[in-house]
C-alpha cells in the first residue's frame, strides 16, 4: 500500500477490533471530521504482517480481543515500528489497564463510551505526533545535504544562496504534512513560488488556490473564502462555492495575512482550529481538507504587540516559518537573475539582447533593491527597452533605479544615510505617514508600484492612501 496524495492524513490509520460494526461507525466518525485515509482491520493477529507491507501513521487496537490482545499488541508494534503511536481502546474504564498500558509504550488510552470528539482527539493528536517525528528525522536526514533531493520542484525558484537551499531542504522534510506553513519575507523576494514549491513537494491532488486578502473587508473576505448560497444577500442570484472548497484536498494560499481585520481573523481561526467552514446563508459547516499556507511582508510579532494580529491566529499560522532572505542578502544570485530575466525580454521580443551580465552585475552591487527579484525583473525589462534590445549596458539601468548608484564613496551607501529633521513641533505619525507617502510618489513620479518598494509597504497600500487623500 502506498501514500495516497490528497488523502488526510496521507498515511492512514489502522484501525482494529473483532466488531467489524464499530469499526464502521468509527470510521464514518473520522470520515466526518475530515480524517479519510483509514484502514479497518477485525483480526489482531494480523497487526505485524500489515504494518511490515505497508506505512500507517498511527495503530489504534482494542484492548479485549478474542486472539491476542491489545496489551499483547503494543510490545509488538513499539518494539518493531517505534516511530508509531499506539492507541489503546476500551470499552472499560479500568485504570490497571491503563496503567500498564502506557507502561508499555501506548501512546494514549481511550474508553469507547467518551464522547466522540474525545476520540476524535485522541486520533489527531496522534497523528500530528507522527508527522513531527518523520519531520524530525528528515531533517536530520538533510542536514548535511548540500541540496534539496528533488531540485526539480525548485526550477522556478532562480538562486544558488546556501539559505536559499537549506529553505529547499526544509520544504522537502514539511511537505507531506498538513500542518499550516507561514512564510515571511520583503515584497517582492517570491513568497508565492516558495508557497507552490510547498504544494507541489507535497504532492496533493487538489489544487493550489491563491488570493492577496490585502484590501478584501470582512464580507468580501468570507465570500472569496467561504462562497455563499443563492440568495444569501441582494444580488446573489447563484450559489458561489469559495476557494476554500476549491482547494480541497490541495493547497489555499492567503497572501498580505497581515492586513487582514480583526474580525477576518477570527474566522480564518475557526476554519484553522475546526478544519470546517459555512457558507454564507448556509446553517450547515462544511468540512475542509485544504492545507492553509499564510505569506506576509509585515513584522507579525510587532503587529501582535500593538493588538492588530491575534496571537492565537499566529500560533496556529505558523505550523511552519520560513523566513526568505531580502535580494540584497543574496547578491550573488544577481547574475543568475539577470540571465534568466534577459532570457525572458529575448522570448518576448524575439530578438538577441547582447548583455556584459558580471558588468552589470558589479554595478549593481551597492544597490539595496527595495523591491527585490520583482524590481529587477522590472528594471531589466525596462532596460532592454531603453536600449532598443540592441545592446544592454549599466548606463540603461541608472536612470531607473530608486536611489541612482554612483562610483566612489559618496555613492548609494551615503544617499542612504540621509538624516531626517523636524521643527519645533514634532509631527503626528498619521502626518509624518501623509508626508512619507507624498515624497515616495513624488520621487518616482506617481509610480505606485516604485514608490511601494521605496518605503516597503504593499501596492494596495499605496493605492489606498491616495482614495483617502482624494
């Protein structure tokens, strides 16, 4: 048997007991609760022959069975399959059992009378127990690996940064689980390849679903995520199914997490915490099966101590964090960004650009790309027109940078260390905000998109300050 892909959890649970009927109706309880990958076993005997042909990411036995016990089973199955948890269930509440039980390694012990959702949370936190260790041992697996096992995953990523690389490590050992994944960087580093680059490693059979919630308010929000019933309000004349549902068994990825409202985040909680959602006009949850991968641009921590992000949400966000280097971190992925940026101006234009890429390269060396592999995209795109796709020189790109790089000391470094001064009464941040927002545009002549990565915020903010100033 092997990994179904799509499947959560993607390596089943065994399940065992001589009553094949409560074998079923646990398992329609698990399928209920968006757990599908499970398989029923009503002979113990066969426990150890199952678990050598096939990998399960968690057993739970009955304690009473007619050929070999559970008590029997769990020496067995820690002995030979120590990386699996075991879970005892029984329909007596016998703390002697219990006791010996744990004594041999179970893992948990549940009495099949408790509620449901006990059972059910036994079950999870089984499982998520699992993937923690074969992360743990894939990490260690790839720690002296000078790459990731499966480079191809990471063809649309362009760089040969040692962090880069221990990032593509990292993905590779977290993505078969279905633990939330944030990933944090500057706009424009390609949070949203490293988001994909997750989804494909995981190899999920639904789809990767992308949206930026930065600007969505609450209604649009729950609509986009959620979708909505007909008639659920004015002007829904057809049912709309959210992406959420679109992702099933796949990927949804939320872009600018950090701009989300307070009550938006309360229901991406819930859907996090109960893996379920409704749909507006709908009384009945739905169930989701969709990994949630989360990217920001924003310090979450310092949002979190001035109460604009919940720290539950964080703490759930955050399953995973990968932090991605800024450009100028990595300069030397410079020349390698260039070529395949170059590469992309030729295809588009069908022409040969002739192009000094180490020339260029040094003469970009001291500028601190604000708008990281996006703004050299740009600039590169830009230059090759300046130039008539003819010949590509460092003078076609001086003019576009945000801050000119000259030669000589008193070049970028020194622009940037200007000093800024205030008169007798010290202006309120909202005007010293007015007045960030007003130089940015007037140094990039209006351009959004330049004046965004000059002071490091998001295009939509930007393009929100100027409704509020109309």
């Amino acid at each position: 048997m092997h990994k179904v892909a799509g499947l959560t959890p993607i390596y089943p649970l065994l399940l065992v007991d001589d009553e094949d009927s409560w074998l079923q109706s646990f398992r329609a309880t698990l399928r209920s609760q968006g757990i599908d990958n499970v398989v029923l076993l009503n002979d113990g005997t066969k426990v150890m022959e199952m678990l050598g042909r096939s990998k399960f990411c968690a057993v739970a036995v009955d304690l009473m069975m007619p050929s070999i016990s559970g008590e029997e089973l769990i020496s067995q199955i820690v002995e030979e399959h120590p990386e699996l948890p075991v879970l005892v269930i029984s329909g007596l509440n016998d703390i002697k059992a219990v006791v010996n039980c744990i004594r041999k390694g179970a893992f948990d012990f549940i009495v099949k009378t408790e509620e449901r959702n006990t059972l059910i949370a036994g079950v999870r936190h089984a499982i998520e127990i699992f993937e923690l260790r074969q992360e743990n041992s894939s990490l260690q697996e790839r720690f002296f690996m000078d790459g990731p096992d499966r480079p191809e995953l990471f063809s649309d990523i362009i760089t040969a940064h040692k962090d880069m690389l221990s990032i593509f490590k990292y993905i590779e050992a977290i993505a078969e689980t279905s633990r939330p994944v944030l990933i944090t960087g500057e706009s424009g580093v390609g949070k949203e390849l490293i988001a994909r680059a997750v989804h494909e490693a995981s190899g999920r059979k639904g789809e990767f679903v992308a949206v930026n919630v930065a600007g969505l308010d609450d209604n649009i929000f729950s609509d986009t995520l959620f979708g909505h019933k007909k008639g659920a309000f004015t002007g829904a004349a057809e049912a709309r199914i959210g992406l959420v549902e679109k992702a099933k068994k796949g990927t949804l990825f939320l872009d600018e997490i950090g701009d989300l409202s307070q009550t938006s985040q309360t229901k991406l909680l819930r859907l996090l915490q109960e893996h379920e959602f409704m749909p507006l006009g709908s009384d009945m949850a739905k169930r989701s099966s969709a990994r949630v991968i989360t990217a920001t641009h924003q310090s979450i921590n310092g949002m979190q101590e001035h109460g604009k992000f919940r720290k539950d949400l964080f703490f759930r966000l955050r399953g995973h964090l990968l932090c991605i280097p800024p450009l100028r971190e990595r300069m030397e992925d410079i020349p390698l960004l260039l070529s395949h940026f170059l590469n992309e101006v030729q295809a588009e234009v069908d022409a040969d650009v002739e192009a000094d890429i180490h020339e260029i390269a040094s003469f970009l060396d001291n500028y601190s790309f604000p708008g990281n592999i996006r703004e050299l995209q740009h600039l590169v795109h830009d230059a090759a027109s300046i130039c008539g796709y003819k010949e590509l020189r460092p003078e076609h790109f001086k003019k576009l940078l945000v801050v000119p790089v000259e030669s000589g000391p008193s070049g970028l470094n020194s622009a940037l260390e200007e000093s800024v001064t205030f008169g007798n009464r010290l202006p309120t941040l909202h005007e010293l905000r007015s007045k960030l927002f007003d130089e940015a545009l007037r140094r990039t002549k209006g351009n959004q998109s330049s004046a965004a990565q000059l002071i490091g915020v998001t295009r939509q903010a930007v393009s929100k300050y100027l409704k509020k100033s109309e």
